[in-house]
C-alpha cells in the first residue's frame, strides 16, 4: 500500500495491473481489505486501485471539511486515472453515485453493489451503534453494529465473518462519536438517479434487507442505463460471501461495456 496526500489528508491506497481503470470503494466501518478476493484477480484484467477512505483503514481521520468524492477525483489524478469504471458496496456504492453525479467525465461505468445511497429514506434504524458507542466507548458501538441484522449471511460464514471482524476491530469509530464534517451534495442523490447517464449494474444480495432491494430497483427503473440483478444465496456482503460468482459477474459486466465502447468507436 501507498499513501497520498489529498486536501490535507493522507489516503492509504494500493494499485495493480494494466489496461482500463477499475476502482473498489469499500463500505462503512470496513477498508480496502473487504476487496481481497477482487483485487489480484480484477488485476489480470485492468488497472485496479482499491483505497481506505478519510477516516477509516490506515487513511487519516477527518480533521477539516472534506467531501469523498473530491477524495477519489484528486486520487485518481494522483494515480494518473482519467476515467475509470466504479465499484462500490453499501456506503460505498453511495460514494460511486455520488462520483457520478459529481464527476460524470471520470465514470466509465458503475457497479452499485448493495449500495447506500444519500437520500433514501430507510425503514431500519441505524442509530444504535452510535448511541451505543457514545454511551459506552467504540468497543461498544462496533459490537452493536456486528450484531445487527444486515450481517446474519455473512455471520454464517466463518471465514469471511473472521475477515469482517478483524476490519470492524480495525476501525476507530470515529463516525459515532464525532460530528460529521463530510460535505454532501446540496441535492441529495436518490432525488438525481435520473442524471446517472454511466452504464450501471445494480447488484443485490438475496438475503439482503428491504432497503437495499428497493434502493436497487430505484436505481433500475430511474437511471437511463441502469439494469438491477439478484444474487442468489447471499445477503449484504456479496463480494465476501460469494466471490467467485461476484467476480465472474462483474467481470462479464465490464467487459460487455468495453467491447460496446469499442464498437461505437472502431
């Protein structure tokens, strides 16, 4: 791994093979570990770049104002990127839609995996890691939020459920015990699904909760080139929980969307 200085921060991140740009955008409390069975094979195909964003893995913590996707452009710019297909699970598919809102230029294409995105109104409580950790310390908000319902697939799983706990433990919680300094879009994104014009697969587990499956019928139905796919046997964690058929998915996905490019511009 690598670090890059990025608008007062340090960002932890790690690059391999050649050829077009793939990005893995990991999720809340977790770090650019979650991607360990993608990264090496993704590699043999593309330029892959997984990172730890602001505040979590071996990145700094938030210490001014700070948006993730100014984070990804001035990274991908470091790395020497121009554009680049996005993948991102849970809060990080939220941060991949924001990208592409924001930096529609840099998108080649998306992979919204499970994906939280800003403006959604949830039908779960999210609240109780952080009231827990407020309450009682970091220890206490981790447990609580390994403890919820959105892990039972995974947590049935011991070697993945090892490897998530082992992240988890990693993390500080600084998200449950400080004031959000995280610039968001002054429109949220569910109300701009719309304006999403990169051609997106939307992938859902099917264990997953409510939520996510209608997050990810939205995101079909609304955004132009959108198109919204089950899979089978999982629940949240998808990339974890069942990676080689992830890997093949994603892998047939993106190179659909290459060799379309390539036809539109013999």
């Amino acid at each position: 791994m690598a670090q890059a200085n990025i608008h007062g921060g340090a960002l932890d991140y790690e690059v391999a093979g050649a050829g077009e740009a793939v990005v893995f955008i990991h999720g809340f409390s977790l770090d650019a570990r979650m991607w360990d069975d993608q990264f090496e094979f993704f590699a043999q195909h593309f330029r892959v770049l997984r990172c730890d964003l602001r505040g979590f893995g071996r990145s700094s913590l938030p210490t001014t104002e700070y948006a993730h996707t100014d984070d990804l452009d001035a990274l991908l710019a470091h790395v020497g990127i121009e554009a680049a297909h996005i993948v991102g699970l849970s809060m990080g598919g939220g941060v991949a839609a924001d990208f592409a809102l924001a930096y529609p230029e840099r998108v080649r294409s998306l992979v919204l995996v499970d994906a939280a995105i800003g403006g959604f109104t949830y039908t779960a409580d999210w609240g109780n890691p952080s009231r827990a950790a407020r309450a009682d310390g970091a220890e206490a908000g981790k447990a609580a939020w390994l403890h919820d319902a959105l892990f039972d697939p995974i947590r049935a799983l011991p070697g993945p459920w090892a490897r998530m706990q082992q992240m988890a433990a990693d993390y500080s919680g600084y998200h449950w015990l400080n004031r959000s300094t995280e610039r968001r879009p002054e429109r949220e994104p569910f109300t701009q699904l719309e304006r999403i014009a990169a051609p997106t697969l939307a992938l859902v587990g099917e264990h997953d909760l409510p939520d996510f499956h209608a997050i990810a019928e939205a995101i079909a139905q609304r955004a132009p080139n959108a198109r919204k796919v089950v899979l089978k046997g999982v629940g949240h964690m998808v990339n974890m929980e069942a990676p080689e058929v992830f890997n093949s998915m994603v892998l047939e996905f993106l190179r659909g969307q290459i060799a379309q490019r390539a036809q539109m511009n013999p």
